[in-house]
C-alpha cells in the first residue's frame, strides 16, 4: 500500500495524463484533489460496498465498473489508475464523481503546490502487474484456483500449471534432442569414414611385408627357422659307387673243366 500526497498526485496525473487532452496543470491540480477526496491517496483503497453494496469502488479515484469484479487486473498501479480515470472522465465526465459534485474535493485544491514526480513503487501494484504478466503467458491455468466474490483467491496451488514459455523451453528442447538422436548415425558413418581412410595407408604397407611361413626365393621367413624342405638321405647304393655288372660264373655251379683232348 502507498499512500500519495497532493503533489505527488498531481504528479502521477500529469505523467500518465501525457498525450491526452487531461495533460494540464488545471487537470491536475483539479484530480489530485478529488483522489484525496475519495480515497485519501491510498492506492489501494477498496469500497467493497458502495452505491449501496452494489459495486466495489477501486483504487486513488475509486473506479468502478459496476459491479464487484475489479476494473483491471492490475487496478492497483498507480499509472493504471491514471488511465482508468481518464477513462472515467471521456465516457461519464467529472460529474461522475461524487465528491465533486459534493464539493469535498475543494477541501484539497491547490495550485500553487508544485507537482512531486517522484511516485513510490506500489507493491500490491507490481504484484497485480506481474499476475497479470503470468495469465497472459499462462497456457494451462490451474482448475484449483477458485475466485469466490468478496472473498477473493481461494488457491489449491499454483495460478498456471503451464506456462507458454515452459512450453516453448520443452517444446526447443525435444526438437535439439531429437536432431542430436537422429545426427548419431551420420556422425556414426563420418567416424567410420575417416577411420577407414587413416588406416588405408598401413593396409596396403601390411600387404606388401610377407607372413611367417611364406616362401620368398625359396626361403621361408619366419621366427628364424628355416622352413626348407629337407632332402632325402642318401642310399647306400649310392655310397658304393656304381655296380658292376656281374662277372661270367658269377652266381653259378662251377662247371667241370673239360679234360685236355690227347694227342
């Protein structure tokens, strides 16, 4: 809650009157004082039983539209308010107010005050502000939450199950997690490639260095041992020398030596 005084009344007017016709020193010495009429300067002031308990009356110059719901969901800033009476003032006139038409504004005129532009921030207004923030970029409000009249908020939790940027975050981070799942393979195959063609080089230098047991010039490589075929140990014909052919008689029964003939 804050509660403004008469020149920082006239000071909020003439900063949130700006580009309207409302935008003069008569205006605003003329609305300050009718804020301090209705509501003191409390930009929180709530009538929640006025014209006879038919409306609820909102904030510096006690905006209604009616009925009890609020005029703004961020009724409570002080600039909203400023706007909310402006919008009075086109659509019903300054009659519309009661405590001007009354007279008890007049208690609180003077123009020789000078304007205060330095506005305290109103908590319950940036509170307001930042719900209202929230509803918008609410996706999924919470079904909970139950606004009762005269009563207010009855929470069962939080105001937005959901948000839109939560949605947008989960939303960014499947599609960057998907794209990673499905690049996996491709970056798969790229490493694979490239693999390939670092160790096609050294395949070709193994090609050319022969394996153990290989025969290279009739030698075998390998370990040191030699892998020759051994050859076959002599025979012992072979060591004698070469055979005779056997002489006449060899082998046969000695025949008898025939007699010399006589004479």
């Amino acid at each position: 809650m804050s509660i403004l005084s008469y020149a920082q009344l006239k000071g909020l007017w003439l900063r949130g009157s700006e580009g309207t016709r409302y935008h003069t020193a008569a205006w605003a010495t003329l609305m300050a004082a009718i804020a301090e009429a209705e509501s003191g300067g409390n930009t929180d002031a709530l009538n929640p039983s006025d014209n006879n308990g038919t409306q609820s009356s909102f904030g510096l110059w006690q905006i209604s539209n009616g009925t009890h719901a609020a005029p703004s969901p961020n009724w409570a800033d002080p600039s909203e308010q400023v706007r909310l009476a402006i919008g009075k003032l086109d659509s019903q006139g300054v009659t519309a107010w009661g405590t001007y038409d009354s007279g008890a504004y007049k208690a609180y005129m003077n123009g020789a005050t000078a304007p205060d532009p330095n506005i305290p921030g109103n908590p319950t207004g940036q509170q307001a502000q930042l719900t209202a923030a929230q509803q918008i970029d609410c996706l999924m409000q919470n079904p909970f939450n139950i606004s009762v009249p005269d009563v207010g908020q009855i929470a069962g939790g939080p105001q937005c199950l959901i948000t839109k940027s939560n949605a947008r975050a989960f939303i960014g981070a499947g599609l960057m997690g998907a794209g990673i799942i499905i690049a996996l393979p491709g970056i798969g195959m790229i490493m694979v490639g490239t693999a390939i063609q670092a160790l096609t080089p050294l395949t070709r230098d193994l090609q050319r260095i022969p394996l153990a047991g290989q025969y290279v010039s009739g030698r075998a490589i390998g370990a040191g041992i030699s892998r020759t075929p051994p050859r076959r140990p002599p025979s012992q014909a072979s060591t004698r020398g070469p055979r005779r052919p056997p002489s006449p008689g060899a082998g046969q029964p000695a025949r008898e030596q025939a007699l010399p003939s006589g004479g």
